[in-house]
C-alpha cells in the first residue's frame, strides 16, 4: 500500500468539520483574488447586452428628456471571433509518440473521444467558452461522468459547458491557461429553501425552519438561499514506480508495487524511482454540511479555463475581451 501525503493547501477528508472550514477558507480567498477580474469581466458583459452609458449621465439625459441611443456595435466584433471558431472548432487528437506506442490503439482512443464529443454535444461547450473568453475574458468547459441511460450501471465521459462563467471559482494560484496545476476550484450556484429540499431531502438543513438560526455570516446561507458548492481538490500519495521488462513478450512496462507479479521469474526491473500521484477529490457541499463526497477518476481537476489575452501588470493578472479596450470608441458612436 502506498503511503498518502497530505498536500499543504488542504486537511484530511476524515473530517468534515475541518473539510468544510477549509472549502470557506478557500472559497474566500479565492473569490478575493479573482475579484477585481470577475468585475471587470462582469462591465464587459453589461456593456455588451446595451448597458453603455454611465449611470450618471443616463439619469441627467432622462430628466431632461434627452435620448439614450444605443447603436451597439459589440455583438459584431464578438462574432467575427466566435464565427470563425466555429468554422474550425478545437477537437482532441491523439498521437503516438514514443516506440511503444500503438497506432492503432491510438486510433481507437480517437474513436472513443470523438464519440464523448458527438454524444456530449461538446461543440456547444467549445462554443460557450470561446464566447465567453472574447466577451468578458473568461470561459469554462467541464468534464462529467454520467449514466449511459436510465438502466444502465455503466457510466461515461461527457463535455459539458459551463453556462455561467460567474459560477466557477479557480484555485487563484494557477498559472497554466489549461489549468492543469490547480489545486482546487468552484462550481457553486444559489438556491432557494425550497429548492434544496427538495433535491437534498437528508440533508440537515432540509429539517431546519428557518435557516437564519444557523448564524452563517459568510455568504454561504441567507433568510431564503443556500450556496450549493461543488468542490474539486487535490491530494498526493507518494507511491514506488517500477519500470519492468516482460519477460515473455519483451514488452516495457511501468507499475506500481501492489501491481508487481508474485512470480518474480516474469519480469526484470530495470528501474525504480518515488513519484507523488495526484488523486482528485469532489466534495458537494452548503457550508455546514457534506452533501456528498467522491474520488474523481482522473489526475486533473476537470474544469478547464479558456481565457482571453492574459497579461501580469505589477502583480495583478488581468484577463482582457474583445470589448475591454473597445468601450469608449462605442460611447462616442452612441453619442455623436
């Protein structure tokens, strides 16, 4: 059995209690650090759907009965973007690259993915998100496991998307613009007291009249709302790698040790080393409660960020739209 590493950043899952004060603790920092982006990100929608006047003059012009025009021009400039990415969509494309690899085992790999795609609709979260990084900067695609239908035991992939951008939260030290090193992030969306009753019947606060007597004062509840959260993280486990020979086939292997066979006359070891083995976590979650908790079947939190321009000024990281440096030229159309 290998030995688990708890990751610095987050506690033992054995307690909730702990668990859950880190997910706030979390959840806080991270909505602190993406703060001033989200804002940002949240002008340039308001801006695109007509909201191009100041509120100021707006209230001056509406006293004096003087138009507001909006002649919106954005939409456009968004298209020409989002048009073209839809005249070549991304899609994943396996590759052998090394001598042992297959080819046509990588073909059946592609067959498999291009599958997920077609029966997941994946072009309309590859949409979503390219239509969010040209708007407001910022897009998500998701990555779900789900029943092959109502009868069936067995599960698979799908891509899905995001539909509110506003509804992730990503670990705020990520660097990649795949994502692939967060720790952790968000999926979390508001509900109504009825609601979650009736979709978490069990929970705890299903029983509860009135949810002020919880005495939450973190945003996560209200008099009539509950933050329904979905919380991926990460962990390590130290684990032995072993490089063998088979030596039946000939064939190159990489194992752990509990995959080693009995028979030590099968194989020849040619090379050992340590290696820290990422688990992924997912935790539902209201704040006070868990709501359920699973291992993600995978080495990456499955929540992939589609940025638009990123830049680093004086430490800050700034996400710019299509609409970003766009704004007073179309205030100046409106008015003139």
């Amino acid at each position: 059995m290998s030995d688990e590493i708890q990751d610095n950043d987050e506690v033992s899952d054995s307690n909730d209690n702990d668990l859950l004060e880190q997910i706030k603790i979390n959840f806080e920092a991270d909505e602190e650090a993406w703060r001033e982006v989200r804002q940002d990100a949240l002008k340039d929608w308001q801006f695109r759907a007509g909201d191009q006047w100041p509120e100021a003059i707006k209230r001056e012009r509406d006293q004096d009965d003087r138009p507001c025009l909006v002649i919106n021009k954005m939409p456009q400039y968004i298209n020409q973007i989002t048009n073209e990415q839809r005249q070549n969509r991304p899609a994943i494309k396996i590759s052998p690259v090394d001598s042992f690899a297959d080819v046509e085992t990588a073909k059946v790999f592609q067959g498999i993915i291009k599958h997920i795609e077609n029966s997941s609709n994946a072009s309309v979260a590859y949409d979503n998100a390219t239509d969010g990084a040209a708007t407001g900067g910022l897009g998500y695609i998701r990555v779900v496991t789900d029943y092959c239908d109502e009868m069936s035991f067995e599960q698979e992939v799908q891509i899905k998307q995001v539909y509110d951008w506003a509804s992730v939260y990503f670990d705020a030290s990520s660097k990649e613009p795949d994502g692939s090193d967060a720790n952790h992030a968000f999926i979390h969306q508001e509900m109504s007291k009825d609601e979650f009753k009736a979709e978490y019947p069990d929970a705890k606060m299903s029983d509860m009249t009135e949810w002020t007597s919880v005495g939450d004062s973190d945003g996560w509840i209200s008099e009539n709302t509950v933050r329904v959260a979905e919380y991926f993280y990460k962990k390590f486990t130290k684990t032995t790698l072993f490089q063998v020979r088979d030596l039946a086939t000939g064939k190159v292997h990489v194992l752990q040790k509990d995959e080693l066979p009995q028979d030590e006359l099968l194989y020849e070891v040619l090379n050992e080393r340590e290696s820290m083995v990422p688990v992924i976590h997912w935790v539902k979650t209201n704040g006070h409660e868990i709501l359920d908790k699973t291992i993600w079947p995978g080495k990456w939190i499955p929540i992939i960020p589609v940025y638009g321009k990123s830049l680093m000024v004086d430490g800050k990281r700034i996400l710019e739209s299509v609409i970003r440096h766009a704004k007073d030229s179309q205030r100046m159309y409106n008015y003139w």
